[in-house]
C-alpha cells in the first residue's frame, strides 16, 4: 500500500467515526460528565423518551443508535460496573473539549476516568432521582455534586464530603438540596450537617443561602427516624422521605435496618 493509499484509508476511517453534533448530543454529553455516567436507560428516559412530536417513544432503539455513534466518535466509552451487566457510557475528554466550545460561557467538569466502585449505588441513585425529578418537571437547574465539589462559590462554603447530592430549582423557584442517605451514619454526623445547613438556610448572606430547603430520601429506617426526630424543630426547612415514598411503592430501594 502505498502513501497516498495510507491517506485515503486514513481519511475515510475519520470521516466513518465522525458526527454532526446536535443539541441534543451536546445535553447528553453535559449530563454525563455533571453525573460521571449513565445506561442507555438512562438516557433514553431523560432525551428520546418522548418523541420531536410530542409522543412517547416505543421503543429506546434511537438512543441505543446514537450512544453508538457517540462512542464510535469518540466522544463516550462504555463500561461495566462490577456488580452489573448494564453497560455504562462515560464522557471522555473530547467529550469535554466539545461541550466546553459549546458553552465557551458555562464551566464545563472534566470526565470521569473510571466508574468508582465505592460510590457507585449511591451515585445511580441519585442520577435516577434526578432524571425522575426533572421528567415531571418537578426539578430544574440541577446542579451535581461533582459541580458543587469544584467550586465553593456554587456550594455556598461547602466543600468535598460536606456538599449535597444536588441542588435544583423547583417549579416555584425554591432551591432545594437534595440528599440520597444509604449508609447508615452516626447521630453526631447527622446532628452535624442539620444545624449546618439550617445554619446556611437562615443566612442573611446569599453567598452562604445556596438553598431554600433540604429533601433527604432515606434506605434505612433508622436514617429516616432520626432525620423525622431531629429536623422536625425547623418546620419546613427540611423534608424526610423513605424510598418508598420518593421512588414510589414497590422499588427495589425499600428501607432496611
């Protein structure tokens, strides 16, 4: 094969792995680098599963499509976790470099390398609740916890371990934080972040007033009896809810211990 043989294989194999990015794949490649993953479920619940003409898709055969055109691309990977079977797409850095040309305004997180083992229950869950939330218009101008770690302007002060799982918007312009409790924590740690975030939420400074109110959806039920116990004194600030009562009846999330 000869030079200008090598050039034209070259440039036909660019030209197979590329795609014309829409909106729509710049949203999805933003929403898997602000949650680190996510399945194809994932993301045919949050972008194909109601249709350009206002109906409910059949099927997830588009987003199955184009998650492999992604990938093909280059802009995602796709991975294991080691407990499941499900395929997980990551955002990789031309992903990044993509999204942040886009929105040159907005600051855009780096990928994550791996899925971490160690949070991984507790970080689907949260992106589940999330796609839940904003699927009934009940959240908006989500804010990820991997975006609040990058910046303390964003968390109000709070930093690493400290920050919630999200903050969003609901439809009145309330923001809440929203926690997702799955270990089972000490009464001094929980009384802890209580009396730090009502210390936040009756700030005079809006620099520290990140949030308006705290929703805590709790595995366990001696999570969720403690947070009832000690939260009930500041009323409306905070909101303690099971598995059962946020996911709804029948999930596989039921409260346990």
């Amino acid at each position: 094969m000869d030079e200008s043989e090598v050039k034209e294989k070259k440039k036909k194999v660019r030209k197979s792995n590329s795609v014309i990015l829409t909106p729509r794949d710049i949203a999805i490649l933003e929403f898997i680098l602000d949650m680190k993953f996510a399945s194809i479920e994932d993301i045919f619940e949050k972008f194909f599963k109601v249709t350009l003409a206002g109906e409910e898709a059949k099927s997830n055969e588009w987003a199955v499509r184009r998650l492999q055109q992604l990938s093909k691309a280059g802009y995602l990977k796709g991975v294991h976790s080691f407990s499941e079977r499900t395929k997980f797409y990551l955002a990789t850095i031309k992903a990044y470099q993509e999204v942040s040309r886009s929105k040159p305004e907005e600051e855009v997180l780096k990928p994550s390398r791996v899925i971490d083992h160690r949070t991984f229950d507790h970080d689907r869950l949260v992106l589940e609740a999330r796609i839940m939330l904003e699927n009934k218009q009940a959240a908006s101008c989500w804010v990820s916890d991997k975006k609040l770690r990058s910046s303390t302007e964003l968390s109000g002060g709070l930093t690493l371990s400290n920050v919630p799982d999200g903050i969003y918007k609901t439809e009145t312009g309330q923001k809440v934080a929203f926690e997702i409790e799955l270990s089972k924590k000490s009464p001094k740690e929980i009384i802890s972040k209580i009396k730090r975030y009502v210390s936040m939420m009756r700030s005079e400074n809006s620099k520290v007033r990140v949030f308006d109110r705290v929703v805590y959806v709790c595995a366990k039920k001696y999570s969720y009896d403690l947070l009832v116990k000690e939260t009930k004194i500041y009323g409306d600030l905070f909101e303690v809810m099971t598995f059962a009562g946020f996911f709804g009846e029948g999930n596989s999330y039921e409260p346990q211990g």
